[in-house]
C-alpha cells in the first residue's frame, strides 16, 4: 500500500465509499479524479456575471447560434422604443444562466430527487437553444409570415409544403441537430467528453418543444424526473426560466418598471409531487410575488409587444416579407433566398435574419418593388394612421364581424366637414388577444405551492390567501381602427383622420356600449 493511511493508491476510502454512494459511471469518465470544469464568464447587464459550461461556449461559437445575433428580441417594437435593440443572442445566454441557477439549487436542496450534473447540462443547453429557431424579427416571421404565405400559396393553387401550424421551436430542433452534427465533424467525442451521450441529445429536444400530452411520452428522462421539463419550457402553468430572462431583459431595455423578482423565486423553487407526478412549486408566501410575474407579462405585452405603433409596424413587415415571398417563387433574384421555403432545411433557414429587410431595400428588382415600398413606407415613418381602440365586451366577436360593422358604419356615417368623404375600404381593423399567459383562466390556479410546516406538499393556493384586488377577468381583446390611405395632401389626411375618430366613437357607443 502506498500513500498515507487509510488510502490506496492516494485514493482515500471515505471518499471513495462516497463517491461510490453517488454511483459514478461510466458514463461519467468511470475516474474518481473527476475535475471542475473551467467555466466562462459573460458580463450580461441584466444577470451580471454569468458562468456558462464550456460545452455551452462550443455550441454559441457555431455559425446557427451567432445568427442570433442579427435577430431583434422584440421584432418591430426596436423602432417604436429606441432602447430595444437587444437581440434573441443575449437572451440565450440569460436563460440558459437562469436554467442553471434554478437546476443547481433544486439539485443541492433536494439530493433525493437525484438531479445529476448530466442533468443540469442538458438543460443549461436546452435554453440556450430554445430560439435557435426564431425567424427574422422574432414572432413576427411564425406568427404573421409563415401563417399568410400559407394562406397565399394555398388561394394561388400553388404546392402547400408548408407545415401546419409551424412553430419556431420545431425549427430550434432541427437546427440544434445541425449544431450537434458540426460538433461531432469537429470532434466526434465531443458530447462524450462532457459525459452526454445520444439519449441526451433526445431529453435537450424534448426539453426545446415543451410538454406534448397529459401522458408520459418522453424518452429523454423517465417521469420520475418529470420536473426538468418545467425548467425551460413550462407548459404546466407557464413559470420558466424563459419567461424570467425576457421579463427582466426587455423591461430593462425598454425602460418600462419591472415589478416581478425571479431571484427571490429561485430561492422559494421546491420539488413537490401532486397528483402522482413531480413538479416545481413556490413557497406559499410567494403568491403575490408569482401574480406579479403574470402581469408583468400583461403590462409587457399591453405597452410594449402589442403597442399600437409596433403592432401596424410588425404587420407591414409581415405584409413585405409576404409579397416578398410571393414574388420570388418566379424570377427571383439569384441571392435571395425564398423565404417561406427556407423552413425546409436548417442550412437555409441559418441564413435568414433580420438582414432580410436591407436585403429587401437595397434590392434594384423588379419583382421587389412592392415589398420595398412598404419598408420605404416604415422608415419614412409613413404609416397607417391611429384611429382608435376599444375593449371588446362580447367575448369573441371574430376580425371579420367586426370589419363588416366597422365598414357599414363608414358608409352610413356623415362627416361633419362637407369636405371629407370617407371609404370603407381605406381602413384595416385588426383584434389584439390580451392575458395572463393561460386566455381566460387564471394562471395562478396551475401554480402549486408548499408551506413552511409542510415543504414536502403542495396544493393550489386558496383564493383566501390571495389579495382581493386581484382581478376577476384574466383576458381581453381589443380591436384596433387604422386609417391607411395616408398618400396625398397632409391637410386632407389630417381632416380624414379626424372624421374617422368621430366615426369610431360613434361605431364604438352603438357597437359596445353596455
């Protein structure tokens, strides 16, 4: 025996019995000489220093994650709030942070729930992979684009190749598969030396889409750790570290007050089992401050992403992106890409960002005229006119409904100036869906939480603990008049605009007065 007493080849026996305990595998480099791995440090001026796995410094130094960097956060809301102008990378980086930060404590508080650091990784990779998918201006690509080249492609009697329903996390997916396979060209044990193999490659892809279904489908960890998947995309009651970055992101670079603190959350984040499955909860004293999460989710998106300037800016993107799209299917200038058609594959998508719109502008094509007039038109600030904004008393009264009274009032209405005459069809009326992040059921009855007595269970918490000025309703929807035909005398403009406000005032009392 060589070394001092008690150890074997300088290997002590406590600490070998110790790490035995914790079953070291092979799978883990099978050495108990297992090393701390050298962290780097981002300076973020939301999370301060932030420590990130250099395998996640891998995977951020790959051409599909730097594209990140070309794609607003907040699409369109960049030119209404000159502030925010930070893009879908740093947010990466913030919620893969985060994802850490919450994982580390549930595995040092809980050891019982056996969170290993294979564990903590993948889940620190999935958020920084999550928006790999985002297209160009962030929601305004699969929420407005993709859905209307559809709808074009399918009136022209045109091949529908496009999925339904596409989503950017399906794209995330595809693209992080891209990244995973750059990887292992590089360096085929890359994965493996960090001590992640095929089956957690599979878990960082689930973890990406979200839940799928009430039934455990999942290959990537057993239900028993069922928990990891409400860390990053949390379709049980919407508390994730996702929500958490941008909430004090764009708050930040929007300079609108931010009322929600995510690190006092941490602190109170517990592992509890309800209702046969493992879940995430919140000591109960921190109601209030899980409320305000949902409505500073409320506010972000009444001020800020569905403001009424930002909002006619991202459908006039979507419009030129559209027509854009449509007219590059023939004759299309040989370095555009088509742009609904780049969702086929992730190395065409990796070359469409934000860039798209210069790509637009500086384009002498002809068959581009039209999507380039439109964003001449935005940065001339040349845009629809604000009429007007009323909340919807009758729940679901659909676009068309409502552009069909809004139209017969146009037409019945008198301007009060002899010299305006107004035409129904120089207006767009759009509906704004508002909420707490579950339509109109309160989001708070999906949280559980635990008691100080009783830490290992958790419940809803009772309508008694919460404060009475909470609010009764949980969603709104407004619709929004915009006035179009702004071409023409500035004089006239401004005495149609009037007149149309007057007519929107009059519509509103006859059409929602209670």
């Amino acid at each position: 025996m060589s070394g001092s007493k008690g150890t074997k080849d300088g290997i002590n026996f406590h600490t070998f019995s110790a790490v035995k305990r914790r079953k070291i595998t092979e799978k883990q480099k099978n050495s108990l000489h297992i090393s701390k791995p050298i962290m780097k440090i981002f300076n973020d001026p939301v999370h301060g220093h932030m420590e990130l796995h250099p395998l996640l410094v891998k995977i951020i130094d790959t051409p599909q994650f730097q594209r990140l960097r070309h794609i607003k956060q907040l699409g369109g809301a960049y030119l209404v709030y000159p502030g925010a102008s930070h893009n879908r990378f740093e947010h990466s980086l913030g919620v893969a942070y985060l994802a850490g930060c919450l994982g580390k404590i549930l595995q040092d508080n809980q050891p019982e729930l056996n969170v290993t650091d294979e564990d903590l990784l993948c889940v620190q990779i999935a958020g920084l992979c999550h928006d790999l998918g985002h297209g160009p201006f962030s929601h305004v690509f699969d929420g407005l684009v993709i859905p209307e080249a559809k709808k074009m492609k399918h009136s022209k009697g045109l091949p529908d190749d496009i999925p339904e329903k596409w989503k950017h996390e399906q794209m995330s997916v595809q693209m992080f598969d891209d990244i995973v396979k750059s990887l292992k060209d590089e360096n085929e044990d890359v994965l493996k030396e960090y001590g992640l193999d095929d089956k957690d490659v599979t878990f960082i892809k689930e973890l990406i889409e979200g839940a799928k279904t009430s039934e455990w489908s999942y290959e990537g960890r057993d239900e028993d750790k069922s928990f990891l998947y409400e860390i990053v995309a949390n379709k049980q009651n919407g508390i994730d570290v996702d929500k958490w970055d941008y909430f004090a992101r764009d708050c930040h670079h929007l300079g609108i007050r931010n009322s929600f603190d995510h690190q006092r959350l941490l602190k109170f984040a517990r592992v509890c089992e309800v209702n046969g499955r493992k879940h995430i909860c919140f000591r109960d004293k921190e109601a209030d401050n899980v409320y305000d999460m949902f409505r500073t989710r409320y506010t972000l998106h009444r001020q800020a992403y569905q403001h009424k300037i930002g909002y006619i800016i991202e459908n006039m993107l979507a419009e030129a992106l559209v027509r854009a799209d449509r007219d590059l299917h023939e004759g299309k200038p040989e370095d555009m890409l088509k742009i609904s058609e780049a969702i086929k594959t992730a190395d065409d998508y990796s070359k469409l960002t934000d860039e798209i719109f210069e790509q637009i502008l500086s384009s002498t094509s002809g068959n581009l005229k039209d999507a380039r007039d439109i964003l001449n038109k935005i940065i001339r600030r040349k845009l629809p006119k604000f009429v007007g904004e009323a909340h919807l008393t009758e729940n679901s009264i659909s676009k068309e409904e409502l552009t069909e009274s809004w139209k017969a009032a146009v037409e019945t209405y008198k301007p009060t100036d002899l010299t305006v005459s107004l035409n129904a069809e120089d207006f767009s009326v759009y509906v704004v869906d508002l909420d707490h992040g579950m339509k109109d059921k309160n989001p708070i009855d999906n949280v559980y939480f635990y008691s100080k007595r009783k830490p290992n269970e958790a419940s809803p918490i009772k309508s008694y603990q919460l404060s009475s000025f909470l609010p009764k309703k949980f969603n709104e929807e407004l619709v929004r008049v915009y006035y179009k035909n702004t071409d023409g005398n500035k004089e006239d403009l401004k005495k149609n605009v009037e007149e149309a406000e007057k007519c929107f005032q009059e519509w509103c009392k006859s059409k929602f007065a209670h």
